[in-house]
C-alpha cells in the first residue's frame, strides 16, 4: 500500500487542518490507550451489523473488545436489538449526534453518574458522521481522547488506523481483542 494515500482522508474532497490524527500502526496501542483510560466508552453505529469480517460481524469484535476492556457501550440508530440479539446488554442507544454533544458537556456526569469520558472510541457510522462528530469534538471538547476503530482513515480523531484492506482491518481488531484478555480466534 502506497503509505502516503494510506494516511490521507478516505473522504478526499474534504480538508482536515493542520491538527490531525495519529495514526495506529500497531493495534497493541489502541488497547494501551484503552488500559490507560479511566473512563472509557464505545460508540457503535449501525454499519456495525452490515460488515461482514470473514466468519463474522463486525458487532461481534465490538462486543469483546467491550467485555475484554469492561467498557461502556452506546448503540446508535438500530443497533440495541442487534446487540440484544447477541445477549449484550448496552449502557445505553441514543442518537450519535446526541452522545457526542453529551460529549463535549463538560457538565456531564457520563452514563454511570460517575465522570465524563477520557476515551472515547468510534465505530461503525457512516464515515462523513463520524468525521463531522470527531471534529466537532476535536475543537470542542476538553481532555478527551478519540479514536477511530474504522477501516479509514478518520483525521479528526486523536488516533485513527490508516486506509486499510478489510483483511487488515480484521486482523488488527483480533489483536485489539487478544490484547485486552480475549481468547484468540481460530480464524486468525
């Protein structure tokens, strides 16, 4: 892969600014920044049911990255049922305009009552969201962290994977998961 295309934005018309993401060479550091966090949350949009990663769904990572990491998991659009579906219970479905103005509130006490969010992680909206939230939250929100678990590359986060091929994709989404204390899958 051409490194130069692989960290520019997927969305090519559109122009970032000079602040722009990290960029995830080793899947082993999106679970350091997931074990660093104090209060970590994943915010998983509806694509997340239609991406089909060999034997599986791309929900189905999601779901043990978040009981490997023990974190707090927001459905957008139609995702509660399709989690439900899977046995697991989300913290809370909202809109995924709505949970990224809760935020950029500095007031609020996050889904638990017990803080705001230091980590925030993205995946699964439709990439033209997904970098309109992060750069609102880029400008707009104070020490909170973002990353994009996306196959491309999403500038406005504060760490985002290259422009990938989906078997790279999936293969770094397994290490994620190996790496917070899942077990490895046999389709490595």
């Amino acid at each position: 892969m051409n490194k130069s295309k692989s960290t520019e934005p997927w969305q090519t018309a559109e122009i970032p600014g000079p602040k722009k993401a990290l960029v995830i060479t080793k899947p082993e550091v999106v679970s350091s920044l997931i074990r660093r966090a104090k209060n970590p949350i994943l915010i998983v949009g509806h694509e997340a049911v239609e991406v089909q990663l060999k034997n599986e769904k791309l929900i189905d990572y999601m779901i043990r990255i978040a009981e490997n990491a023990k974190i707090h998991v927001v459905a957008t659009a139609h995702m509660q049922g399709e989690f439900f579906k899977r046995c697991f219970h989300v913290d809370a479905w909202m809109p995924a305009v709505d949970i990224a103005n809760r935020l950029k509130d500095s007031e609020w006490k996050g889904l638990d009552g017990k803080g705001s969010y230091d980590l925030a992680l993205f995946v699964g909206l439709p990439y033209y969201m997904e970098w309109l939230i992060l750069s609102g939250l880029k400008h707009f929100s104070s020490g909170l962290k973002t990353v994009s678990l996306g196959m491309h590359y999403q500038p406005h986060a504060s760490w985002s994977f290259p422009n990938l091929s989906v078997e790279e994709w999936r293969k770094n989404l397994q290490v994620i998961v190996e790496e917070l204390g899942g077990k490895k899958n046999v389709h490595v």
